[in-house]
C-alpha cells in the first residue's frame, strides 16, 4: 500500500502538519509506504482551461512547465492520495486547490482523448482542520466537493478525518487529535482493497 500525503497548510509545523504527522507514524506501523509533498514548497500554477491535457492519450499531458508533473507521477504511483489542508474560506488552501484544478488532465473526458481515467480507482481522503465546528460549516462544504469530485472523477472517497481549532494549538498534540489520526489510517488501510 503506498500512501501519498499532499500537504497543503502553508505551515509547516501547524496544526494540519501535526495530524499528518500522526496519520503516517500510523501509517508506517502499518508498512504502509509514504510519501509526504509540501505543496507549499512546490511551483503550482493554476490551471489555464487550455484543455491540451483532454487531446493528450494515455498521459497526462499538461503543457505547463512547473512542478505539477512530478507530483502527478508521485500521484499515480500511489495507492491512496490523502488531501491535507486547512479550511481557508470554506474550502481548501490555494496550492491544494490549485493542484485540484490540475488533476483536470487525469480524466479523459472532453477532448480528442478516448475517455480513460488515468487513475481509475484510486483512494481520495482528506485530512483538515478548520475553526467551525467540522460538521456545521466547518469542513463539511469541502468533504462534499471531495464526494462528489470522486464520483466525477471515478475515483474512491475514503472520507476525512477532521480536528477542530479553537485556538489551543496544543490541542493538536491530544491524545484525542492522535487517536482520530491514528484511527483515520486504520480506516484507511481496512478499506483499501486497490
Ligand atoms: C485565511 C484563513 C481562512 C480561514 N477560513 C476558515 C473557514 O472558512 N472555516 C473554518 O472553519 N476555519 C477557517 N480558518 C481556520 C483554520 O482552518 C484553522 O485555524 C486551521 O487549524 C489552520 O491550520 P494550519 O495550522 O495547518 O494552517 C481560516 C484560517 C485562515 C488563516
């Protein structure tokens, strides 16, 4: 099972990291192999709506010239991509979203490409933090996009696990935020059969 995580909080020690870093520890006890990108640290230039990538068969195909390429093979190597962002206005932070919009060239949908999902199958769960109580308007708005994004997509919806800010940042270091990140991954790894 190989597991990759996109982090997509601007912070790199902040609360996100830190459930993060409890979903892999987890994640290793179970040998599951993980990969950890900083979207922060990445060129992500946001999509153009150029649809080269729909006439493009069998790859990718996205003509920009940034680090979305290398991400997207990290991407396809994996068994489950884990979608780890803060809520940022109801929905995920601009490089998340940014790479979102750049996954447009993993479906075949709209161009001279026969239709083919390059990643047909694939694990999607998100992994977030948000200052609202998660259900009530919290995370709940992205949980649904990540939802109905898979189902477009073709590809599974694992679910989120999601911590609340009440503006304690040691509350990220619970036991209860360890526990719910720990028990995300076991849910994860119990549900996977790709
Ligand atoms: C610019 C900005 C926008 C935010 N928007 C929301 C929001 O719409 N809903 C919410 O519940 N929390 C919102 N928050 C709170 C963050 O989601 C929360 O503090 C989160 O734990 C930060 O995670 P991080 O330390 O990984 O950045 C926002 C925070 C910032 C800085």
């Amino acid at each position: 099972m190989r597991t990759c995580i996109l982090m997509g909080s601007l912070r790199s020690d902040g609360n996100t990291a830190h459930l993060a870093k409890y979903f892999m520890e987890r994640m290793g006890e179970l040998e599951a192999e993980v990969e950890y990108v900083e979207l922060r640290n990445k060129k992500i230039y946001p999509c153009v709506g150029c649809k080269c990538c729909q006439d493009r068969r069998g790859e990718y195909g996205c003509p920009q010239e940034d680090d979305v390429a290398e991400i997207v093979d990290s991407m396809l190597k994996s068994d489950v991509l884990v979608f780890a962002t803060p809520i940022y206005t109801w929905q995920a932070t601009p490089p998340t979203k940014a790479l979102m919009d750049r996954m447009y060239g993993l479906n075949k949908y709209y161009g001279k490409a026969p239709r083919e999902v390059l990643n047909v199958g694939q694990a999607y769960a998100l992994l977030t933090s948000c200052g609202y109580d998660p259900d009530r308007g919290g995370a709940d708005l992205l949980d649904e996009v990540m939802r109905r994004w898979c189902k477009h997509s073709g590809t599974q919806y694992k679910g989120m696990y999601a911590f609340r800010d009440k503006g304690d940042p040691q509350a990220f270091s619970s036991a209860k935020a360890q526990a719910g990140a720990r028990d995300f991954a076991d849910e994860i790894i119990r549900t996977c059969s790709r």
